[in-house]
C-alpha cells in the first residue's frame, strides 16, 4: 500500500513539474510572438498549479493525487496544447475541454450537496441533488461565456467565434452536467458506487474534518456519550451487537433480525437513531463482538442487510456511520420517517413493525390496515 502511494506522489510530482515547465514555455513564446492572451493565461494557469500547496498550508488540506492530476491535466490541454500546440484547430478539443469542465464543476456542486446532506444540514432527495449538480455546473459554464463576451469586447480576443460556437459550447455544458448529476442520482438512490460518485466518496470520505463545523469536530463524542446517558426511549435504542449472540459467541440471523425490525419500525414512525455496540444499561460494548476485518466490511454487511430485507429504495431514509468513543467504536444508525409503509421481508413472508414508546411491536391484520391510512394517508 505504501509503495503504491509513493508511486502515486512520485507521478504527481513528475507531471506537476513538467506541466509547469510546460507552463514557463508557453509564457516566454507568447512573449516573444506578442500573444497576449496566452500570455496573461499562461501566467494564471501557473499560478492554478500551485493552489492546492496553497490549501494544504492555509488550511491543512492535503487534495488527492487524482484530483490535482486532472487539474494540471485540463490546466495543460487548455494553455499548452490547445493554443501553443494549435490543438484548437481540430474540431473535438474544444468540445472535449468544455466536457472535462462541465465535469469538473458538476462534481463541485454534487459534492457540496451531498457533503451538506450527509452531515444533516440540508434534508434533500437524491432527485434534488442531482437537478441542482446539474444547474451548478450549467449556469458556470453559461457564466464562462459571458466572460468570453466581455473579453472579446473590451480587448478583442476572439474567443467566441459566433453565435453557434456558444450554443455548442453550452449544450456541451448540458452534457456533462447531466453525466455527473446521472451518476451522483444513481450512488444516493441506490447506494452504489460508480467512477463518478467514487471521486465524490473518497474525496469526502479522506477528509471529514474539513467539511465539519469546529463544534462538530470538537464535540462529537462528547455528544454521542450525552446521547446515550439518556438512555433509551421512542427515538433512541441501544443493541450490543450487529450479528453476534453474546451468550453462543456465534453468528445469529435472529441478532440482525432485531436490528433490522428496529430500523423498520423507525421508517413506519417518526424516525429514531439505533446505537449498535452499546448494552441495555448504557454500558458501551464496542464492535470487536462482531468481528468484521475492517469497518468497511460492517457498512457493507449493514447496507446488504437493508437492501435484502428493507429494499433499495430506502436506503436514502437511512444514514449511518462507526463513531470511535474511548471505550470502543459504535454504529449510528439515523432513521428517517418513510413517505410510505415498509414491510421488512423475512424469508417468504413480510413483517410491519412501529416504534411504540421506547420498544417496538409487531402489527398484524387490520392493525396494519388502521396504522396505514393513519398515519400514512394524511401526509
């Protein structure tokens, strides 16, 4: 791993380094030949080479290798390739630029949608994330045109050739806008991972602290402990384990039965938080009962476990995360109130559970029938 992470930095910096000897090549030529938009564009693109050193010294944020890649990469096509290179005059650079753009600031704006939807700042569908990652990365791309505009007005750069090279460039735009957003729908509804919405996972993943509050990053074990000195009641229950029987020592399908009905009963109410590796009394237990390789196998374990029985379509009404406490890790699961009744599946039968005060029951027959237009026909 740590071979492959100083193979990784040692080609970051190998194309850093010759991007910004491209970089000096192209400010000196364009010097030298009296073209000066190249020139001004040369010196800020050297001056985009060094932001993220910038960011890692201002504010201790270290940009992945293949986030600052890509950047120099587009830095590059678009200074030295495309107007030294005259890689401008074949018919798809421009398009593949004005692409690689839209990419980029779809990503922008899908990530700080999910990043401010994960920590619970905003409550919004995957449907409405992915529509504004589209109109984030449109209305750039449209604000770039204009700038296009007013710099062919004010010093006659040509940058806009008519009227219909602007219309190309914005449905260029659309297109990759709607790539992204496509892609960040697809992760947030179904909980699956393709290459874009795994840039946007590991990029906020790597750093969580960056996109917390100091009062989030300061207080959060403090909070969960607060939390779990109340004990439990209609929103709040503690289970000691995810899969484990504590008195066998062995896997039990009736363990992740209980968690599983707890989680549905929290979609049927008014949604609730179920604390994994915490007992009865409050006493924090920890995961290692469980005995998972790795933290990542128990969010996948717990994610099969609801897609299985609960169903994809609600994974988005269900967020959870391992907390580490002094004493040992916990699992936060937070629940939100379905739009609709959920039967857990159980072999080749269905099950309706609800939150009644601080335990949870088992409807059947017309209970469920009276529960339904209850509580869920009137919303």
């Amino acid at each position: 791993m740590k071979k492959g992470r100083a193979s990784k930095n040692k080609a970051k910096f190998l194309i850093i380094n010759f991007i910004r000897l491209m970089l000096v090549f192209a400010f000196f030529e364009a010097f030298r030949n009296q073209r000066t938009l190249v020139f001004y564009t040369s010196i800020i693109a050297l001056g985009v080479t060094f932001i993220p050193n910038f960011l890692n010294k201002a504010f201790k944020m270290k940009v992945p290798a293949d986030f600052e890649i890509m950047l120099l990469l587009f830095v590059y096509g678009l200074v030295f390739l495309g107007d030294i290179k005259g890689f401008f005059d074949f018919w798809w650079w421009d398009i593949f630029l004005n692409l690689i753009a839209a990419t980029a600031l779809g990503l922008i704006g899908l990530t700080v949608l999910f990043v401010l939807n994960k920590e619970e700042r905003i409550d919004a569908s995957p449907a409405i994330i992915a529509i504004f990652a589209f109109c984030f990365a449109f209305a750039a791309g449209g604000l770039w045109e204009i700038f296009e505009y007013g710099m062919d007005n004010l010093f006659n750069f040509n940058l806009q050739e008519s009227s219909a090279d602007t219309m190309k460039d914005l449905v260029v735009n659309s297109i990759g806008a709607l790539f992204v957003s496509l892609g960040g729908y697809y992760y947030l509804k179904n909980g699956k991972v393709i290459l874009i919405s795994s840039l946007i996972k590991k990029f906020v993943e790597k750093y969580p602290k960056f996109f917390r509050s100091e009062k989030v990053k300061k207080n959060h074990p403090e909070i969960m402990k607060e939390l779990i000195s109340k004990g439990e009641n209609r929103k709040l229950e503690f289970k000691s384990t995810l899969r484990t029987n504590l008195h066998t020592k062995e896997f039990d399908k009736k363990i992740e039965h209980s968690v599983l009905k707890t989680v549905s009963a929290y979609l049927n109410s008014d949604g609730g938080t179920l604390l994994v590796g915490v007992s009865d009394d409050g006493t924090i237990l920890g995961l290692n009962s469980d005995k998972f390789e790795n933290h990542d196998k128990l969010n996948l374990h717990l994610t099969n476990m609801i897609k299985h029985h609960i169903g994809n379509e609600y994974l988005p009404f269900i967020r959870h995360e391992i907390i580490r406490l002094d004493e040992g890790h916990v699992l936060k699961i937070d629940c939100k109130k379905s739009k609709k009744p959920i039967f857990m599946k159980v072999k080749d039968d269905e099950e309706f559970y609800i939150r009644n005060g601080p335990s949870t029951a088992k409807l059947r027959g017309s209970s469920i029938l009276d529960y339904v237009n209850h509580k869920f026909d009137k919303e």
